[in-house]
C-alpha cells in the first residue's frame, strides 16, 4: 500500500449496537463450550477423541485436559482480536487509508473483527462438542456438513469483508 501507518488517522470509534451484539453471542458460544464441558467432564474417559481423517471417522486421542487447552486458545484469540479492533490504524487494509475513507474503513473492520470473532468461537464449540460426542458414543465421527457450512461461513465474511472494502474506498 502507498499509505504509511504513521499518516493514518487515528479514530476512537464507539461501540456499536451490533459489536455488542456479536460480543454476547460469541460469549455465550464460548459459555456454552464451558458448559458443555463441564457438563460431561465426570463422564469422559482421560483419553478424548481429538482427531479425525478425511473421511470424519475418529484416528486420535489426547487426555481429557486437551479440551480445557481449547476453550483457553478459544479465549486467547477473541481477547487478542478484541485489542487488535481497537488499533484498527495499524492493521492492513486492501485500499489505501485516507483522511476521507478513515472512518469508514476502521468502522468496517471493526464489524469484520467481531464477525470473525464469533465465527471462531462458533467452530471451537463445535470441535468441543464433537471431541465429547465422539468420545461418549463411540462409533460416531465427524460431522463434515456443519464444519464445511462454519468454514464456508468465515470464508464468505473474508469475502464480504473484501467486497465492502473496496466498495467503500
């Protein structure tokens, strides 16, 4: 980009209704991980289900604290984007930053930010769910259309993202 970080502008953008929003779901996704866990911790054996092949049958094992290590990597990520939409002056941006553009730009990765946000925490429920199920009823494997439909989800907010950058140029 022909922009230097040093010459963006720097904008305080409020909260917003909808970054509010997408933050209680994606704390309730994350909640929900908790629960589910906690819920079936006294069941689950010390060994979890924590892989599958290609073709969504189960071919790996790792203790039971795995899963616990998950939901904190789930919590690291969403923290870390939460401070990173705060400086949204230094991120890399498809267009060039401009005084006329600035606030348009920073609010629309902030949107970005919170979408990805949920979407992740919606994809470790899911691999926290699916470890349990997998683990307690022997036999079942992955659920390939609802991991492709989540991917699919966060492959298309890239490609918003990206359109809506260059819209609001």
């Amino acid at each position: 980009m022909n922009d230097s970080i040093r010459n963006r502008p720097v904008i305080a953008l409020p909260a917003t209704r909808a970054g509010r929003l997408l933050d209680l779901a994606t704390v309730l996704a994350g909640g929900t991980s908790v629960a589910i866990l906690a819920s079936s911790w006294a069941v689950l054996p010390e060994l979890v289900v924590s892989h599958f092949d290609a073709s969504g049958q189960v071919n790996g094992t790792l203790p039971r604290l795995f899963l616990w290590a998950l939901i904190g990597f789930n919590i690291f990520i969403v923290t870390m984007l939460s401070v990173v939409s705060r400086f949204q002056h230094y991120l890399n941006f498809a267009v060039t930053i401009t005084a006329e553009n600035a606030e348009r730009q920073y609010k629309l990765i902030n949107l970005f930010i919170h979408l990805l946000s949920l979407e992740l925490s919606l994809i470790f429920l899911f691999i926290i769910h699916t470890c349990i199920t997998a683990t307690l009823n022997p036999g079942q494997g992955l659920n390939s259309p609802i991991l492709l439909t989540l991917v699919g989800l966060q492959t298309g907010t890239i490609i918003w993202y990206m359109q809506q950058s260059f819209k609001l140029k």
